[in-house]
C-alpha cells in the first residue's frame, strides 16, 4: 500500500523554497473563483463569523477575517521580524559594505514607486494610499527566482532575500507611522512596558522562548487596542529574541525554524485567500484605468524596476558597494522586476489606506494583477537571459 503513495513528492514540496509561492498562487486563484460563483456568499459569511468572546474588561471577539488579518499576520510579522535581525546580526546585512547595495536599493524602491502613486493621485481622496506600492512580496519573490534554479547566479537571490527583508522593514516602518489610527496611550505605555520587560529578559540572558512569547501575546492585546496595527508586536517581539553570530543555534534561529513552514504554508496562503475573494464588476474592473489603480500599476510595474536599478548604479558608481559576483546590470533589471511583486504587504496596506470598501477591492485587483504580471515578466526575462548567457 505505502508504494501506492509516494508521500516523497509532497515532502520535497513543503522543503522547497517554491512551494509557499505556488501554495499562495493556488489560494489566489481558488479565492477568485469560489469568490465570483455559487458560493460566493456562503465565503463571506464564513470570513465575518465572529470567534472569541468579550466581557466588560476584554475584547477579544473579531471576525474570521480579523483574525487572519490582526491575529494570524503578527505570526508573519514575527518570522519578518526574526529574519531582519538574524540578517542584521550575521547576514548579509551584517557588514555595511555588503548591506550598503540591498538597503539603498530598498530605499529606492520604496520611494520611486510612492512617488509615481501620489503623482497621480495628489489631492485626490485615494491620495492616502501611497504606501501600497512601496513593498515586495519575500515569500512570492523569492519562490519565483527559486524557481529559475541555476540560470541566474546564486548571489542574485542572496541580494533579493536582502532587498525584501529591507523593504519589509520600510513597509512595517510605514504602517507603525502613516496608517495607524487615534492613539490611546494608556495601552501604548502597558505595550511599551512588555516590551522593556523582553528586554530585560535579553539582557539577562534567558534563552527560553517563552519568556518572549507570552510577553509578545500581551502585547499584541494592547497594541491591538491602543491604534497602532497589533501586528507591529510581532515585529518589536523578534527584536527582543536572543541571538548569537556564531554557528550554534540561538533561540531566534530556533524560533525561525518553528515559524518557517507555519507561515509560508498556512498563513500567507490563508491572508491570500480571505483578501483576494474579490467579487469581479465592470466598475472594479474600470478601477484599473482610475488615477488610484494606474498609481498602483506603474509604481509596481515602472516604479520598483526604476528605483532598484537607479539607485544600484548610484551606489555603484560613487564606489559604495559592487554588484552581487557574478550578476550584470540585465540581472538587476530582472530583480527590479520581481521587486514589482507587491502582493501580501501591499495588500495589507490597501486595507489600512481606505474606508471605501470599493476603493479597497479596486487596489487589491490592481496589486493582484500587476503582481501576476510582475512574477511573469521577471521570470521570464531572467530565464531568457540565463539561456543566453549558457549559450555564449
């Protein structure tokens, strides 16, 4: 019977640094279909039953979809955060002759696209969301340059792991500043405080991950109530997590191990589905043509390739740092196009840049589609020139 399943195929799968990529394809595609059929309104019930429970003292009963959006997410929050400081500490952002190119390269293609977004929308009432095309999507990013395999150099997906952890970084630095709402300080200062109190647990050495963790639960309640997104008490929990720059594994390592396939195979591929069950109508689709949906298009699609070569020149030019060995400036060209691979982040901060239900679908389908296009168009660029370059 066990020669019958080959359980071999489905292992390599989950072990692949692809299968998250394809997985959260899978979610998308699933999502718009169930979303525009029969069962269309059967999803969005689900996605709004409440689950928790509340009393006069706590509230901690949301929707499915909240769930996902504020619970789920600070997991993904939390690896982003563990994988900034592990880079920071013993990667490739480490050495700031090495950091110099992927962070500045981030910074670039951050800005060019919010640039482009608010050239067509200033003063327009979707002026707000700017920050939408700023981000990359690691896990569909890295899953389509996985995919290439050795036809583009080893240094190549080295430098775009840097380039979206970094952009990550500018997203969450974003969010935290520009789209949160009222403040309520009283929390904030209970949040501050277990966060000195993880710290505290750092400075003293402990090594047990609990310590942080429950801490960092505490935390998301609070920041959850106190304005600013919950998801940022994933990102200040990783900071606090102990680690070490040499081989033996720290308890941050660990902690990356226990997340990695959690969030790349459940809960990216979960956000993906409940927020790209977009309904399809001629007034969406008209969105695409809008001042907020060409913002959204060409600062992903234009903005992020312009940004990220620009400023590797730049920084090439003035002696700052060198490109990654092996690859060539058509390299960079592809990597600026997958940086067009917004998806997941700029999904999240469409959610937080508008009330209008219609304004948020609008950019959903643009980031959906252009992030498609952006996947395509680096893929097969990168493909087409690894060939060439076997054949001279």
């Amino acid at each position: 019977m066990s020669k019958l399943i080959n359980l071999r195929s489905f292992k390599n799968f989950f072990e692949s640094s692809s299968g998250g990529g394809i997985l959260l394809f899978i979610c998308v595609v699933l999502a718009l279909i169930i979303a525009n059929s029969f069962y269309s309104e059967g999803l969005a019930s689900l996605l709004n039953t409440s689950i928790g429970f509340e009393n006069s003292s706590i509230q901690l009963k949301y929707s499915l979809k909240q769930w996902i959006d504020d619970g789920l997410m600070a997991v993904f929050f939390l690896l982003v955060g563990l994988e900034i400081k592990r880079e920071l500490v013993e990667g490739e952002l480490a050495s700031p002759k090495k950091a110099a190119l992927p962070i500045f390269a981030a910074i670039g293609g951050a800005l060019v696209p919010a640039g482009i977004y608010t050239l067509f929308n200033y003063g327009e009432p979707t002026a707000h969301g700017w920050g939408i095309p700023m981000a990359t999507d690691i896990a569909f990013a890295l899953a389509v340059i996985s995919l290439l395999g050795n036809r583009v150099p080893a240094s190549l997906k080295v430098f775009l792991a840097a380039l979206a952890i970094v952009d990550d970084l500018l997203a969450i630095l974003v969010i935290a500043i520009f789209y949160s709402t009222t403040l309520h300080y009283t929390y904030l200062l209970i949040a501050l405080g277990l966060f000195l109190l993880q710290l505290l647990f750092n400075r003293l050495g402990i090594q047990k991950l609990v310590f942080y963790i429950i801490p960092g639960i505490i935390m998301w309640y609070f920041i959850h109530h106190s304005g600013i997104h919950a998801t940022i008490a994933g990102v200040l929990t990783a900071m606090t997590i102990p680690t070490t720059p040499d081989d033996k594994e720290s308890p941050l390592e660990r902690l990356e191990h226990i997340l990695a396939k959690p969030v790349n195979f459940i809960i990216i591929p979960l956000f993906a589905f409940a927020n790209t069950a977009i309904v399809l109508h001629q007034e969406m689709i008209q969105g695409l043509t809008s001042s907020m949906g060409l913002g959204i298009i060409l600062g992903l699609l234009v903005g992020k390739s312009l940004g990220i070569l620009s400023t590797c020149w730049l920084c090439v030019k003035l002696g700052v740092s060198a490109l990654p060995e092996g690859a060539t400036w058509k390299h960079m060209f592809g990597v600026g196009l997958l940086g067009g691979i917004g998806f997941t982040m700029s999904i999240f901060v469409a959610m937080l840049s508008f009330d209008d239900a219609l304004h948020i679908e609008e950019a959903k389908l643009a980031v959906l589609l252009t992030s498609c296009a952006a996947g395509l168009l680096g893929y097969f660029y990168l493909a087409l020139l690894g060939k060439q370059n076997k054949q001279l």
